[in-house]
C-alpha cells in the first residue's frame, strides 16, 4: 500500500476516534456536571457509587466509619507526622493519610510515592511505528514478556512487524539524556489486538539491540478488581507526549466520570501519549489512556484552538482539548480472558494474569470467572479482533491456566458467636497432611491484622475528641429522615421499611474491630458494655481480643488450603464453618446470623450488633428471645437464663428490643419461618420489652453513629410511640 494511502488510513481511523470520544462525553455532560458539584460539596465519598467508594475504601485498608470520623473531626494544622487529626505521631497511619488525601483535606503524601513512580516508570517506554504512515506512542510491560499499547498505535502484525520500544528514553537526575535500551517488537510469537477497546498486546524481544535484557525493565502487574479509583480522585500519567523523552502528568489529573468501559479526566496530556498506563496515588494502573477528548461543534466535528474545524493535515497540535479518555483496564483484563488461545500464546497471556515482580507498587490478581464457572460477560460492542500466533482448541475454548488465589480478609463470612477470651485463641492441630504456611505468608497474616488494629484504635482516638452525642444535630436530622412518613398500620410499616432499605447506603461488610467498638457501641464513659450481662471493657481489650481470634483464624485457614484432603468448596465450607465457631469474635448479632443464612447486608447491619463477651454470647446461641415468667426469682447465668424454649438476657432487654424490631421492618419475610427462630407469637415479648424500657442516650449515640456510617436509622429509637402503631404482622408474610 502506497505511503500516501497508509497515512491517509490512519488520520481517518484516528479522526473517527476523536469523534466518538467527544460524543460520549457530551452524552454524559448532565451527569458529569452533577458529579462535579457534589466533589465541589461533599467531596470524592459521594460522587461514585456507594459500591465502588467501599470498595476503594477497602484497598486503602480503610472502611466508612474511619472516613466519617474523620469528615467530623475538626481541621487542625498539619501535625509533624503530616495530619490535619489530633492524633499523636504514633497513631498516624498510612491509613489515616489516604483517608486524608481523598476527602480533600491533606495534599501531603509519603516521599514513598515519588520512589513509587520512579519504580513503575521504568515498565514504560516510547512506542516507534516504522515505515510509511508511521509515528511514536507509549506502551509498557504488563508480562515477562508482553507489553500493552493502543489498537490506532499498532493495528496489526505487520505494522507491529516493523516496530520497536524504547525503555529509559528519558533524562537522567543530571539532566543528560540516558541511553535508552531498544528492543523489536515479535508479533509473530503474539499478537492480540481490540479496535472497539482500543489495545493491542504484542510480544516483545527478550534482549535489546545492546543484549540488554527485557527483564531489567519488570513489568506493571495489572488488577481486574474494582476499587483502584473513584470520581474526584486524581490519576497520575507517564507516558511520551509527540515521541519526546519520558514525562508525567502527576496529581492534576481528576476523574469526572467513569463509564462502563472509559475514564474520564483532566490531563495535561498531548499526541504521542497513546498507550500510556493512568496510574493511581498507589501506582496501580487503573486505565489505558487511548485518547484525547476535542472540543466540538454542533455536528460533533472536532475543532482547532482558532475555533475551525480541524483536520488531519492540520496537526494534533492544533486541537483544541477539552479532557481525555482511558480504556478501563479490568475491561482490557476481561476482554483478554474471552480470547481463544491455544499452546505458547496461551502461555503467555496467562502471564498477564499472575503477579509480577518489580517494578509493580502494589500487586493485585484479577477478577477470576464466578463460583458458578462461568467466564466474566462478553463486552457486546461488535468489535473486531485480531489474534496472530495461535489456533483455538477444536472445541473452541480458550486453554487458560491460572494459579489458584484465594484471599481472605479478616471480614469473611465470620460467625456471630463471638467471644472475650480468657487467654489467647489456640488454632486447632494442624493435620498430618498439612504443612506450616511460609513464614511470609504468616507474617502478611499478622501485618494485615496490625493495620486493622493500628486502624480500629486511631478512630478510637478521633472519637474521643467529638460529642458524645448532639441532641439538636440529632433532632433536625431525625426530624428530616422522616419528613415524608405517614399513615398507621400496615401503610406505615410499608413506609417504614421502604425508607429503611432506600436510604442504607453504604451497607459496610461484617468487622466488629472497625466498624462497632472504636465509636458505634461507645458508652459516654468511653468504655463498652456487654449487651447481655453489663460487663465493661475498654477498646483497646475488645480490638486486641479480636486481632489474636483474627491472626489464628487466618492462620487456620492457609493450613487448610494446604491440605491434601480438603476435596473442594463443600467441604472447605464445613471446615469454615466449625473454625468460626471454634474462634468466635466479641460481637453480637441480636438477631442469629444463622437465621438468615449469614447473608449480606444483614451480616454487617451495625443496628443489630453489639459488644459482648465469650460467656454470654456463646450462652445466648441462637435460642429466641423469651420472657421468662420466674426470672427475677431463679439462680440464673450473669448474662441471664436460657432454656430450650429460649433466651432472656439479664441486661440490655429494650435496646435489643428495639434492634430487632428494626430488623423485621428492614428484612421482612427473612426471619420466622422456623420454630428455633422469632415467629410472630413472640412478638409481645419485643413489644413489652420495648415499653418497659426507655431510650438511653447510649441508644440514641449508637443510631445517629451509625446513620453517619450506612445512612439508615432505627425507627423505634427515633420515635418510641410508633411501636403501637406499626402493624408488624406484615414482616411475617
């Protein structure tokens, strides 16, 4: 094909690009503004979806109580450790400072982050397309020995054919140029490309031109998890503007909008910078950035900074730029995992899928195919692509090998019979057909568990400096929930638990250690009580109590995943299940989570947990609450009497009333169905319970807290009187 033609290709594929990236962002200008003033207002916690703020919250090893508490502690100078909080040096967590950072009241950053992206920049290098038609991009490493770039920088095998990459084409801290490492490019051995998503995937020569080898320059270990980035968050670029020498775009970049399959952002970034990895403040990748986005007239014709309408002849230099796009990298990751590949190519994709090494920041294993087995959802767009260097298997399936990775945080699926032990939880033996976890992973187990607590204790001390409790705050904000609720009866139990369900946002996973002791459960004293005897214990005890149950627990767990005998999920599953029981926590759930399966949201509802200790808690079970007629004569446990027909606790009897009746009006159908759990004969016992004890201030601290963490309230602590006129036996149909 003659120069002229190639040429001429690209300008109008890349054209054609330009203008479908400028109308998916003026398609999406009515929410990119109404994300933009919520930023302006609240702030990057409420501009995403509730889902992905908990998820990002999560890979920060934070959580949505740590991030409230700190949205309600006063703004102080920034101490010496970097912190807006009164918090002591020795308290200031790497936590504490992304919490910071994303709400938008710290800029600061650890220098760490400047060694980060030196560490990660080395996997980028300068794209060169020979031949007619050709130019520069940016690609970077993303296996031992593939590297990922844009489809519209290398559309095929024969382009790709006569291409090269060029690592450390930068300055050097003298400001002399290094002597970039060049090495081909070997689309014969791999090549898979996705116009629709914009990448290709090419193989890479694994000794440069010098016999310098691949190796040397590591690779960016890529994550299909959701989590890394959220709107109003800023993004970070490397990448080589118009073939120059390597640059960043760093911290100006923000986000204004995620779409299913593209980034939005902010970014000082020019031709050239195709193919270049968007990073976040971890130095994850989070998206390939493939375009700019122009400025446009009615007709959605990109236009020149004079105000023209541009053309190709004229120059990328003179566009006129309105923001940029990127491919989100988990679609990439699940696009890639849909290709049939077969032999070597599969070898070698599979790589792309395991964790690397450095120069990766942070490593993270993609989203693996659904318990059910099957593959993550196809991105039905009609896109065309092109795989060279392999066959598919007969049958048309992809030969995909991935090693195993199961990842337990110490929020998974634990039993609510928790305890206060006496000393130290004790694992069970380890069977003769396991062997000892590798002391690395022991020690990841341990440290995991110290930021938790490092985490749950700093909060504590955040919440030590608020009001208990602020009656008028708490009134107006009452008052404003239940604005539009009316009616008695049924209608209003209907309305009650629509309000209920509508406004639990977030709905934060099961983590007693995070979520109930450092603020929630508070007593006014700063201490905790035990729901069902009274018993008081600081913080700190129950925190450290819950860490050692935590460490063994986990332990346990790598010993049964080494284990020759544990057949499979049913059987892992079993093994779960009697660890949890062996190892309980110190948190109550009033209402049994074996009564709803331990299913989520029900699971984490911090309404219907409270403090309390081995005794009572594994003395409770999951018997049903009774009222028994010679309680107050009988010799009695101190966390009160428990026969076969039930369990009546010697404390707390109107504030676990109360919970539990909010559970019935936010779960209807969920509980009841079964003699061992809360049929609605039983309900007079919530009802009397409820009567014959009034609302405490320690009550009404735990429901305006936990409004500020998952945005719901509890209707019976609020308005007391309404337990007469609700008509509960809606929630048992």
């Amino acid at each position: 094909m003659a120069t002229a033609a190639l040429a001429s290709e690209r300008e109008s594929a890349y054209l054609s690009q330009l203008t479908m990236a400028a109308t998916r962002y003026a398609n999406r200008t009515t929410r990119r503004e109404q994300n933009q003033s919520v930023i302006e207002t609240r702030g990057p916690l409420y501009a995403d979806t509730p889902e992905r703020v908990e998820k990002r919250l999560a890979r920060l090893g934070a959580d949505w109580a740590m991030a409230r508490a700190i949205e309600q502690t006063p703004t102080e100078p920034a101490s010496s450790a970097g912190s807006t909080l009164q918090l002591p040096a020795e308290a200031f967590t790497s936590e504490v400072l992304g919490l910071e950072r994303l709400i938008g009241r710290n800029n600061l950053t650890p220098v760490a982050f400047l060694e980060g992206g030196v560490q990660v920049s080395r996997s980028v290098g300068r794209v060169t397309v020979g031949g007619p038609g050709g130019g520069h991009g940016t690609g970077f490493m993303v296996s031992p020995s593939l590297l990922l770039t844009n489809n519209h920088v290398l559309r095929g095998t024969e382009e790709a054919s006569r291409s090269k990459v060029a690592f450390a084409f930068q300055d050097g801290v003298d400001g002399n140029p290094l002597v970039p490492a060049v090495f081909p490019l070997e689309p014969l051995r791999f090549f898979v490309t996705d116009r629709a998503l914009d990448y290709s995937l090419v193989a890479v020569a694994p000794r440069s031109a010098q016999d310098e080898p691949l190796s040397s320059f590591g690779r960016l270990t890529l994550s299909q998890a959701e989590g890394k980035v959220v709107i109003g968050e800023f993004v970070n670029i490397i990448h080589h503007p118009r073939g120059e020498p390597k640059q960043i775009a760093l911290r100006e970049n923000q986000i204004v909008d995620v779409l299913e399959r593209f980034l939005h952002y902010e970014s000082d970034t020019r031709e050239g910078s195709s193919g270049s990895p968007v990073f976040n403040d971890q130095w994850e990748v989070v998206a390939l950035h493939h375009s700019a986005v122009p400025k446009a007239d009615a007709e959605g014709r990109p236009l020149s900074i004079d105000g023209t309408v541009w053309r190709p002849e004229m120059g990328e230099q003179q566009l006129a730029w309105r923001a940029n796009e990127g491919v989100r990298i988990s679609r990439i990751l699940r696009a890639l995992h849909e290709v049939s590949l077969s032999g070597e190519a599969a070898r070698l994709r599979d790589e792309v899928f395991t964790m690397g090494l450095a120069p990766s920041a942070t490593e993270s294993a993609p989203a693996m195919p659904s318990a059910d087995g099957a593959p993550p959802g196809p991105v039905a767009d009609g896109s065309a692509v092109q795989v060279q260097g392999h066959t598919p298997t007969a049958d048309g399936a992809a030969q995909l090998t991935v090693p195993l990775r199961i990842t337990f945080g110490i929020d998974r699926h634990w039993h609510s019979q928790a305890a206060f032990p006496a000393r130290p939880p004790q694992p069970a033996p380890t069977p003769k057909a396991a062997s000892r976890p590798p002391r690395s992973a022991r020690t990841d187990v341990v440290s995991a568990v110290e930021n938790d607590v490092d985490a749950a204790l700093a909060h504590n001390r955040l919440a030590r400096e608020r009001p208990y409790y602020d009656r008028s705050a708490d009134s107006v904000a009452r008052d404003a929930y239940y604005a539009d609720i009316t009616g008695d009866g049924d209608a209003l139990r209907q309305r009650l638990t629509t309000l209920l369900a509508a406004t639990h946002e977030p709905q934060p996973r099961y983590k007693p250690m995070r979520l109930v002791y450092p603020w929630v459960d508070l007593h006014k004293d700063g201490r905790l009580r035990s729901i069902y005897s009274g018993r008081d214990f600081s913080v700190e005890e129950l925190v450290r109590a819950d860490a050692a149950v935590a460490e063994a627990r986990l332990a346990r767990v790598q010993e049964l995943l080494l284990m020759e005998t544990t057949a499979g999920p049913v059987e892992f599953e079993a093994e779960f299940d009697a660890l949890e029981a062996s190892m309980p926590f110190n948190c109550e759930h009033v209402v049994p989570q074996s009564w709803f399966a331990k299913k989520e949201p029900m699971r984490g509802d911090l309404h219907h947990l409270f403090a309390c200790e081995v005794g009572c808690n594994s003395y409770r079970g999951n018997f049903p609450y009774i009222d028994f007629p010679d309680f107050d004569e009988v010799v009695r446990d101190a966390c009160g009497k428990r026969e076969p027909s039930g369990f009546e606790p010697q404390e707390g009897k109107g504030a676990v009333a109360r919970a539990t009746l909010y559970f019935l009006l936010r779960y209807p159908g969920q509980v009841g169905d079964a003699a061992r759990e809360f049929p609605e004969e039983r309900l007079p016992v919530l009802l009397q319970w409820h009567e014959s004890e009034a609302v405490t201030e320690y009550e009404l601290h735990r429901n305006a807290a936990i409004a500020e963490i998952q945005g719901n309230r509890n209707p019976l602590i609020d308005h007391p009187e309404w337990a007469s006129r609700i008509e509960f036996a809606g929630v048992w149909r």
